[in-house]
C-alpha cells in the first residue's frame, strides 16, 4: 500500500486551481530535484564506463522513477482541458484502463513509463478528490473493519507468495501468461485501494511537530535512500547479513539522520539549486 497511498497523496496535494505559470514553476522545481540527484547517482558508473550517457537519462536510478512519474502525472493533469477534467468518473475509470492496458506495452524502466502507466490511478484518484474539495478522511472505515483488511491483506499475501516483487512494482510488462499477470494487477489496484483506505482509518491525527516534518516529504524522499545506500555498504564491509534484526534499527538510524539533516539550509537548496540562486539575485 505504501507506494499507491504516496502516489495517492502527491495527486491530492497538486496545484488544482493556480494559473499556468504556476504549475510550470512547479514542474520545473521538480525536474531540477531530478536532474541533480540523477547526476548524482549516475556520476561515478558514468565515468567508470559501467553505464552509457543515454543510460543516464533515460533510466532513473533506485528511487528516482518516482519524480519522472510525478513530473508527467502532473504535467498531463495540470494542462488537460477543463472539459474532460471534471469528468471525474471517467478520468478514473480511464485512468484504471491505461494501468490495466500498460502491461502489455513491451517498455519497462525507461523514463519510467511502465510504473507511471501503472500507478496513474492512484494519482487521478488523489487530483480527484482534490478537485471536488472531497477530503480523504471521510472515507475511513470503522478501526475493526480496517485491521481486518489488512489483516486479511498481509495473510493472503504470505499464503499465495512471498515475492511479490513483480506485482507491487509496477516497473516491467506482463509476464507469461499475460493473462495472469493482468489479473495479478487488477488484484493490486483493487487491494492497494482497501488497503490505503484501512491505513488512512487507523491512523490518528498527528501533533504538530509530526507535520512539520511532513512539510519535508520530498527533502526526506530524496535523501533517505543516500542514507540507505551508506548503511547497507557498511553492513556489507561489516559482513552483516541484512535481516529483520538489522532492518529496525537501520530504520531507526536512518529517520534519526533525517530528523538531523533536515535543519540543514544547505541540503534543502541543493534540491532546487537554481530556483534558490534565482531567488537570491531577486533578493539582491
């Protein structure tokens, strides 16, 4: 569910009703993010021969799928004309069409198109309600009957396989038998759809300090697997296995690191470099 309820939450919280101008800036804040951690992570196997420059930019590294989806997610929604955006009905059911259809396209990590194809409904759903001021927590279940679902969801998940990795990714076409596979990803949406509506109804309200941090999602998004990356590296040097036991207090090192850095002025500028010296002249 974690993925299809962030796609769903980037789609609520777009720009629905700011001018053109706006929701270019917007983009363009995006795709500077992009451009400098792509080139951060694709430096060192660039110069080494391992990938070519093509491969640079047309395949995102690890985590980075993420901004090419949401760049064109937001780009289609922000410029569809009005006449076919408030047909909410139909912009959803079309959207769960092209994800079913995707699959069958015969492309994968590139630009990431397979996963933006894959995950469009969650974002259509999220601009949705947006748009119709339709606020998420009026959706939520009863506390029983959400731990039932996911309940329910985790034990079928163990039962039927435990990898699920060609399913809950969304990054690659249809297997064989296609058909299976189309039936696997009507499954997904539809679970990840209870599930996202179960996590959303247990979850309380939060204090405020909590959303604050929230503020920082994309800091957080960005970095968090930097931090990551250097944990699994020592583990690796340390010859210790990774494991359920090494996986908690990793997670609970890397969101103390992130707490930290996030008071960093300097990290924050790196994510929109020239947006920030833009600003600087202008202040200047």
């Amino acid at each position: 569910f974690h993925m299809p309820l962030f796609v769903f939450i980037s789609g609520y919280f777009s720009l629905t009703q700011a001018d053109n101008k706006k929701k270019l800036h917007n983009l363009l804040r995006l795709a500077e993010t992009l451009i400098v951690f792509q080139t951060l992570y694709c430096l060192q196997p660039l110069l080494s021969g391992e990938i070519t420059l093509a491969t640079s930019i047309i395949i995102p590294a690890w985590s980075l799928w993420y901004l090419y989806s949401l760049i064109a997610w937001r780009a289609v929604a922000y410029f569809l004309p009005h006449s076919i955006a408030r047909h909410s009905t139909l912009l959803i059911a079309g959207a769960v069409a092209i994800s079913l259809i995707a699959g069958f396209i015969p492309i994968a990590s590139e630009f990431s198109v397979q996963r933006t194809l894959t995950f469009l409904p969650f974002f259509v759903l999220g601009y949705v309600c947006r748009m119709k001021d339709f606020h998420i927590t009026r959706c939520q279940l009863p506390r029983f009957a959400a731990l039932a679902i996911l309940i329910a969801a985790f034990a079928v998940m163990m039962i039927v396989d435990h990898n699920m990795a060609h399913v809950l990714w969304g990054k690659s076409p249809y297997g064989t038998p296609q058909w299976l596979y189309l039936a696997l990803r009507a499954g997904f949406l539809f679970a990840a759809t209870a599930m996202s509506i179960a996590i959303i109804s247990i979850v309380p309200v939060l204090p405020t300090p909590c959303l604050n941090i929230g503020r920082d999602t994309m800091f957080i998004y960005m970095y968090h697997t930097l931090i990551i990356t250097a944990i699994l590296i020592t583990l690796h040097h340390l010859n210790i296995p990774t494991s359920p036991a090494t996986a908690i207090p990793a997670y609970i090192l890397t969101a103390t690191i992130l707490l930290i850095l996030r008071k960093s002025t300097l990290l924050h500028h790196i994510l929109h470099p020239i947006t920030n010296i833009k600003n600087s002249i202008k202040s200047t």
